[in-house]
C-alpha cells in the first residue's frame, strides 16, 4: 500500500520507522530499519523478535522480554521509550538504538497498530561510557592520593608526637637543674650570672609551651573525631569564663551572639574556641576597651562561626601565612606566643572537613571564620527533639 | 604551666552513709578538684553506675572510685571484684575508704586489686584533712586513662 | 631495722632524673630511708629478695615504690606484671612516675595493677609539689597491707 513517493521520503530519514497492526505485523518500514538490524523482521511475531533479531536489555544484557518490547507496549496503549542493546546474527555487530513507540489509533481512539522510531545511539552511548570511564579513574586516582596525603600526614603527626615527647626528659633536667641553680646558689652569683639564668628559665619556659602545643598538635590530628550533635553557645560561654582570669585588670568586652548546633567533636571545637578567644583576647591587648565578638553569620551562601576583635589585626599580605606552624606575624616581644594554635585550629576545622579562614586589617582588628556540619540548620531546631 | 588540655576529672563515690557522702562530695567539689561528683549509696548501684545499666544508661564513666566497704546489696569487695574483674572497667582506679582497720579487711581488698586504702577517720577534723589529700594526690597529681566521651 | 629495709623504693635509671628526684624528696624530709634501684633487674631482685637482696625479707616491704617505665634489662612494665602477678608482692604500692603520657602506657600500667600514675611535670615548682603530694598521701594516708598478706598465697580467708 505504500506510495513510491512515501517510501522515497520515508527511507531519505536517518531513523528507522516501524509502523505494525494489531496482529504486530508489518505494515511500513524504511531502509534505515534495515541498515539497523539487517533486515525488517517482516516474517516474525512480535514475540520471536527478540531472539530473532538479538535484542537485549542494555544493562544485564539479557534477552529483552517479548512483552517488554515498546511496540507491544504501544499496542496495549501506552507511549513509551527505551534504550535496547542489538547484536543481530544478521550484522554481527553490537548497537544500542532508543526506540519510541506510540500507540496508532483510529477516529474512535480505538488502538489499531503502533508507531515505532528506532534511533542509532551507539555513539553517544560509547562517549557516555568513556566519560565514566576517565570519570572513575579520575576517582579512584583522587582517592589514592588522598590516601598518600594522609599516610603522609599521620607519619609526620606521630613523628612530631614523638619528637616532642622525647624533648620533654631532658627539657624537664634543665628545668630543674636551673632551679635548683637559682634558691640553692644565686646569692654566691653575679649579677650578670643571675641574669644569664633568668633568661635560662625564660627560655625553657618558652620551649616547655612549644612542646606541649606540638604535643597537642600531634594528637589532634591522631586522635578519631567523636562526632555528636553539639551546642556551640554553652562550649563558648564555658572558654569565655575559663580564660576571664587572663584578662583581669583590663577592660574587655565579649559579646556572645547566636551560635547554633553542629554536628562535631566538643572537645575539639572548644580547642577552637580557647585558641580564637585567647588569641582576640592577646591581641587587643593594646586596646583601652576591648571588645571580642562571637556570632554566626552567613558568608557566601555558607552559614560560619566567626570570632572578631578590635585589636592590633593583621596586614591581609600575609593572611596565607597565618595558620602555618611555627608561622607568626607579630614579633615575640610584642606578642609572646608559639605559632601552633592557629595552626591546631586549622588542623581541627580541616579534621571535620570544614574550612576555616581570616580577615583583619592592620590596626583595625581581625575575624576568624569557620564552618561545622550542621550549621545550617535553625538554632533551637534540635532543642525541640 | 599545668597542661591546659586535662580536663577535670570525674569521681563516683559509693557510701551509704549519706551525711558522709554528702561531706566528702562537699569537700572534693570545693577543692575544685574534680569536675562532677557522682554519689549512690550501695553496691548493685554501684555495679550497675558503672557499667551504665539500668537507670544509669547516661552516666559518665568515672576517672576514679571512692568506695567504701559496708553496703548493702552488694558489699564493697564485690564491687571491687566486679571492677577488677571487667577488663572495661578495670583501669579505673578505686581507693577504699573505710572505717575498718581490721587487717584481714585490708589485705582482702589489696589482693582484689585496690588500688589504696583510705581509712575513714571518726573526728571531722581528719576526715576533712583525708578527703583533702585523697583529692591532692588524684586530681592534681595522677593521670587517669582516658574515658570516651559520650 | 636491716640495710634493706626502705620507706621508698625509687626504680629510675637516668642519672639527671635520679637527682632531681631526690632533691625534690630531700626539700620533702622524705628522703631518710630511700634505696635506688638502677634498672629492672635489680628492681625485681629487690622484690624478690634475690641476688644482691638475697638477706631482705618478704615480711618488710617499702611502703612506697616509685616506677619509671623506660628501664635498662626489663622494663617497667616487665617489673609492674612480675610484681603485681606475685601474692608476695601484690600489695605494695606501685606508683609509676615517668615523661609519658601515652595512652598506652597509662591503661596497661592501671590494667597490670600499678597503684597510680604519675607523669614528671617539665615544671620544677610542679614537680616538688607532686613529690610532696606523693609523699603525704602514700606514706601518711594510704594504709598499707598488713604483713600477712605478703605471705604465700593459700593462707587467706
């Protein structure tokens, strides 16, 4: 029945067109059908064209059910669209095609045949796969240097451990040889001795903070995190109290805000908060009424905790520099200080995959930033539970 | 420079005396030396603090025991026994204190594993000058092993 | 009272530690009756009452021991088990006074009975302070075992 004209136009399309009946037999078909899958399953019921033609399903590769097949689909009523793996005997070649079936009805919307578009999708299939492939290696290559960072990382954390361990016996004999040095001896000394072993014990007491903040470093990065649903405000409250004896006889401010829950280990996040407080507390040192500020606020499009003071800030030149070891921006005799806390900070935030970052401006104060899983949520959204 | 990331430690003490209880919890609290203070008055209480049991699901696992060895359910050489005999709970430390100085009572509770003997003085005076070196020597002094946060 | 006969026993094996210690013991009034044992070996033949300790007697036992870990021949652990697994021994006061905090050290020091546990603090002021501590509680408060129970074991109730 089909016009020379239509099948002209009809074999001119790059996809395949099946048009069955009821009974599923052929009633129009194109070359490109044939190019396809060989040839046009004219002599075949629908239920043999899966065997017959080598259909499969796409992702277990078994043999694509009879009753699945869009056209039958299509004949029970239903428009549908598939992907099918082809290995035909007749091309001895694999493709996947995507089929798109639609029942064919007459003017009383009764179902009389189906209509079926049969598309070549072998190559963009392929690019698809390769792109998963170099995705996965990607991944997988990602995932093993993450693992050669972290070795890494643990090697150094216990060697630090170590080193700093094995320093405290002979910092502990110096200690206290110059003790005993200084009640037992210093009226038969110099002056100028005396002076010597002031700075002696100076010294040592600077190496005896170096050590226990590396020791400290060393076993944060060791320890597993204990992570739990926390309050923030009670934690910052607490360290605000704790470190009021350091600032006695000074005047200063500190404004606790709306802090939030998070999900984190206590322990460590108080570290955090004992490092920026003391910090904001040292560095407004200068100041005649000094005011640290503790909040939430959003910053990106990310909720974070932020610590600020209106102390002696910092030039942001040299921000990269701020949470290095041993890294500090301030002279010791301005600042005593050991250029581990930040650093433990940094090494904390990073342990529970948060970021933590900073801004100041020279003589105009500083803020901290970091952010905790959990943040987003409300405050008091948990304290209903 | 005491290291600042020790944190304060926690006691239980097991007496069923309560003014005594109520006194060494006083005194100990006072010093600042440990951080919380939990109390309960017999041994199966004791037993079941420890191992978080019962209506004690939520307690803190303590750093130290202060155990006395007249109670009732369960006397104080059983706890003992029980702590020393779970390799959960056998770390902590447990100092006796008791008013007994009957010899056989201390060498029983040395050979079941406790760790001091402490006896309970009659007059204040020296009760409050034992609680005070027991608190001295443990919290300011001992390192405990650490207890897993909860 | 026999030559053998200490209040203390102090197990240290470093020379600088050894002399601060009993420094620290001696500003104390707590070092009149002292005996130094050098490494672990010679510890345990003090407890032991072998070798060079073949005279002492199980029946007069140091009411204090002070235990460092790090020891020449057998280590402080080594000496903790043999003492505390011996009823002849398992009543004295071990204390272990070492540099390490090591989590290891501290529940197997605890697991193996030690009585406490000490870590040396760096600062000098600290240290004299603890030994004080040490001292009053250990020699003063703590009420040792009786005689009997350091006797064979069987003999008990």
């Amino acid at each position: 029945m089909q016009t020379k004209l239509l099948q002209t136009v009809l074999d001119s399309l790059g996809d395949g067109l099946i048009v069955v009946d009821m009974a599923g037999r052929l009633l129009i078909w194109n070359a490109a059908v044939e190019n396809l899958i060989g040839a046009a399953p004219t002599a075949l019921a629908l239920n043999q064209w899966p065997e017959a033609l080598g259909l499969y399903e796409p992702v277990e590769c078994k043999t694509y059910p009879a009753e699945q097949l869009p056209m039958a689909r299509a004949l029970r009523g239903e428009s549908c669209e598939c992907e099918i793996l082809v290995r035909t005997p007749l091309t001895a070649k694999s493709i996947w095609i995507e089929v798109t079936a639609h029942p064919l009805k007459d003017q009383n919307a009764n179902v009389v045949g189906a209509v079926t578009a049969v598309r070549n999708i072998t190559q963009r299939k392929i690019s698809e796969q390769e792109i998963q492939r170099l995705h996965d290696e990607l991944e997988s290559r990602v995932r093993q240097r993450t693992a050669e960072l972290e070795a890494a990382n643990k090697e150094l954390e216990s060697f630090t451990y170590s080193v700093a361990h094995d320093l405290r016996a002979p910092l502990r004999h110096i200690v206290g040889f110059a003790q005993i040095l200084e009640e037992d001896f210093r009226p038969k000394l110099e002056p100028e001795a005396q002076q010597y072993l002031t700075r002696i014990q100076q010294g040592t007491r600077r190496m005896g903070l170096l050590v226990d903040e590396l020791l400290n470093l060393a076993k944060v990065g060791r320890q597993p995190l204990n992570l739990q649903l926390v309050n923030l405000a009670p934690i910052a409250e607490r360290v605000i109290a704790e470190l009021a004896p350091s600032h006695e006889g000074r005047e200063v401010e500190c404004k606790l805000g709306e802090l939030s829950w998070a999900n984190c280990d206590a322990n460590l996040v108080k570290q955090v908060f004992q490092h920026l407080i003391s910090n904001a507390i040292k560095y407004t040192r200068l100041r005649q009424h000094a005011v640290i500020e503790i909040g939430k606020t959003e910053v990106g499009g990310q909720m974070c905790i932020f610590v600020r003071d209106n102390g002696v800030g910092f030039n942001m030149k040299y921000v990269g520099k701020l949470f290095g070891v041993f890294q500090r921006l301030h002279r010791n005799e301005d600042f005593e200080g050991t250029g581990i806390g930040l650093a433990t900070v940094q090494r904390i935030i990073q342990k529970h995959r948060g970021r933590v970052w900073a801004e100041g401006e020279m003589d105009r104060g500083a803020t901290f930033y970091f952010t905790l899983k959990g943040l987003e949520q409300e405050p008091g959204a948990q304290e209903s539970k | 420079m005491k290291n600042q990331n020790m944190s304060p430690a926690e006691v239980l003490l097991v007496d069923d005396n309560p003014a005594d209880l109520d006194l060494a919890r006083d005194l100990l609290i006072a010093n600042e030396h440990p951080r919380q203070v939990s109390a309960v008055t017999d041994g199966e209480d004791a037993v079941a603090f420890l191992r978080r049991e019962g209506r004690f699901t939520s307690a803190q696992r303590p750093d130290l025991i202060i155990l006395d060895l007249n109670l009732p359910r369960k006397n104080g050489w059983q706890v003992l026994e029980e702590v020393k005999a779970d390799p959960k709970l056998r770390s902590t430390p447990v100092v006796i204190f008791s008013t007994s100085e009957a010899p056989r009572d201390i060498g029983n509770c040395y050979r079941l594993g406790a760790n001091s003997y402490v006896r309970k003085p009659g007059n204040l005076q020296d009760f409050m000058a034992v609680i005070q070196s027991i608190g001295q020597f443990w919290f300011q002094n001992a390192c405990f092993p650490r207890r897993e946060e909860q | 009272m026999k030559a053998f006969d200490a209040e203390i026993l102090l197990i240290e094996d470093n020379q600088d530690d050894l002399d601060l210690t009993l420094h620290a013991l001696k500003r104390e009034n707590l070092a009149n009756n002292i005996l130094i044992a050098r490494d672990g070996e010679e510890a345990l033949d003090f407890f032991f009452c072998r070798g060079n300790y073949a005279e002492r007697n199980f029946d007069a036992p140091p009411r204090l021991v002070l235990l460092d870990l790090k020891l020449p021949k057998v280590n402080g652990i080594e000496v903790l088990q043999q003492v505390k697994s011996d009823p002849r021994t398992k009543s004295i006061p071990v204390v272990v006074l070492t540099s390490s905090k090591e989590e290891l050290d501290l529940v197997r020091s605890y697991n193996l009975g030690a009585n406490s546990y000490i870590q040396k603090p760096v600062n000098f002021t600290e240290f004299r302070q603890t030994v004080k501590h040490l001292g009053l509680y250990w020699l003063v408060v703590n009420q040792p075992a009786p005689q009997g129970a350091c006797e064979p074991a069987g003999q008990e109730p």
